[in-house]
C-alpha cells in the first residue's frame, strides 16, 4: 500500500501539467502542418497511415454498404419486373395491331382487285361480304350479307376477281345461301376459250378439282386450256373464266376423257365476293332463274354432249 502510494507520487511529481501537453501537441501540430504546407513532407505518412486504416474502413463501412446494396438491389430487380411485364404489355398490343394491320392490308389489296375487275364486268355487280360457310364437309355452301332487300335472287351468279365462284340457291331477306361450283351438286355449262368446245363441269367436292365428263376421247382439249362459261340456259352469263384445264387422260376403253380443272377462283379462301345482276333493265321476275330451271339446262347440255 505504501509502495503504489510512493509511485503514484513519483509519476505525479514527474509529469508535465494537462496545460502544458496540450500546448506541446498543439505547438507540434502547427510545425507538421507548416512543414506538410511548405514542402509536403509527410505525404508519404499520411498514404501508409491510410493504408493501415483502410481495411478498418471497410470493415466501418460494410454495414451500411450493404444495406444500401440491398436496397439498390431489390428496388432495381422490381422496377426490373414491373418495366418488363410493361414491355410484353406494349409487345403484344403491337402484335395484334400489327395482325389487324396485316388483316386489312389483305383486305385492302383483295377489294382493289375486285375493283379493278369490276371495271371489266359489262353487267350490273354489287361487293357482298361472306358471313358463315358450312361445315359439312360433303357440301360446299357459304352465306353472304345481300338478301333480298339488295334485289338478290334465286339463281344469281356469284363471281370474284379471278373467276366464277357460284351461284345464290336461296334468298333470304338479309342474307342469301350459296353453292360453290366445287359442290358436288353443282354444274354449269362451259365451253373451252381456245376453240369453243362446250362440256359441262361439275363439282367433285374438292375446292381445287372440277370433272368435265361428257367429253369424247377426240375432244379438242389440252392442259392450260381455259374453261370459260358458255352463256347456255341462262344461268350464268358468258365470257366468265371457270377453270383451267389440268389433266386430260384418254381411255380407249371408255367413250369419254377423263378430264378434270383447277377451279379460277380461290374458292377456299375467298372473303368477298360479287353478284352479278345480268340484265339490269328487266325486272326480277324476268331474270330469275331457280336452280331446277339451271339443272334442267344443264342436263340438256350434258344431253347433247352424249349424243355428240
């Protein structure tokens, strides 16, 4: 007890005062600041004492680094996300509108056609769309938007710009049925453009094949040849292109060619379509022509195409 007394004694007696070393240290600190101003002498303390503190600095600093990381993080990851699924958003509004535009760009380029073609056509025509179109495979029937509030009758020619697409089978009062020539149940008379042979065609139940069977095995006939319609029974008027002849196979076994044509018109992919009033003048009643009265003409055809 009486040595640590004596010691702290010692060291009291021995000490500077607290006024003393604070003037010591900040006389020390002038001179170092004066020397480091003048001529930059402890530039090369203060980069070892930095680097002797920085891993400290790290470590003082890695709380608050990595939260601020986190936060960055998982703001960035969600605006990330939303501005993603904005984008798909805008990407497949623009695809849609892109196919609308793909869709009337189509559509534009057929209705141009049919103008054009009807600028061609001698008699009254009128543009009808295609509403439904049947799904019975084994009949080939489609409805358009004329009835008979728009004059459409039985009987009446259907055409689009490339060629003869059918005929009006019933008339309704907003809208009408009608038969494609590729039905089975259909058949118009034609005659061949090049020499005006005439035969009949008729539907096999395919859109891309009509049969022409009452014609002998030395008919004048050849592949290319184009089937136009001969004007016969009424029905439906002539010059109009109906097919083009792609396959002619003479049996001499049989007594008639097997001879079948390419449909002109697209008849499965038709949209719009044309009605043909042939004699615009006359009243309806003097234009109608009924499927049985178009049926009759054409067995008369096809009649004396056998007796040929």
């Amino acid at each position: 007890m009486a040595a640590a007394k004596s010691n702290q004694q010692f060291h009291s007696a021995f000490s500077p005062a607290l006024g003393l070393r604070f003037l010591l240290l900040a006389g020390l600190s002038l001179l170092l600041l004066v020397i480091d101003h003048r001529d930059n002498h402890l530039g090369a303390v203060r980069k070892a004492v930095g680097a002797a503190v920085y891993p400290l600095r790290i470590i003082v600093d890695a709380p608050v680094s990595i939260w601020r990381w986190t936060v960055d993080t998982t703001a960035s990851r969600n605006e990330l996300q939303l501005e993603n699924s904005r984008l798909n958003a805008e990407r497949l509004l623009t695809q849609a509108r892109l196919q609308r535009y793909s869709s009337l760009e189509a559509e534009n380029a057929r209705l141009r056609t049919m103008l054009e073609a009807r600028a061609t056509v001698r008699e009254q025509v009128r543009v009808a769309e295609i509403l439904s179109v049947s799904s019975d495979p084994f009949r080939h029937l489609l409805v358009v938007d004329k009835g008979s509030v728009d004059n459409v009758y039985d009987g009446q020619v259907v055409i689009d710009a490339n060629g003869v697409v059918g005929q009006v089978i019933k008339a309704g009062v907003l809208s009408s049925q009608c038969m494609l020539i590729s039905d089975p149940g259909h058949a118009l008379p034609v005659e061949v453009n090049r020499n005006g042979l005439r035969t009949i065609a008729r539907g096999t139940g395919e859109f891309d094949k009509l049969d022409l069977p009452f014609l002998p095995n030395n008919a004048d006939i050849e592949p290319g040849d184009l089937l136009v319609t001969s004007g016969r029974g009424g029905a439906f008027p002539a010059g109009y292109p109906v097919a083009i002849v792609d396959s002619v196979i003479r049996i001499p076994q049989e007594p008639f060619a097997s001879v079948t044509a390419t449909p002109a018109a697209s008849l499965n992919q038709v949209r719009e379509v044309m009605l043909i009033w042939s004699a615009p003048q006359e009243s309806k009643e003097s234009v109608e022509v009924t499927p049985a009265e178009a049926s009759d003409s054409v067995d008369e055809e096809a009649d004396e195409q056998s007796n040929e």
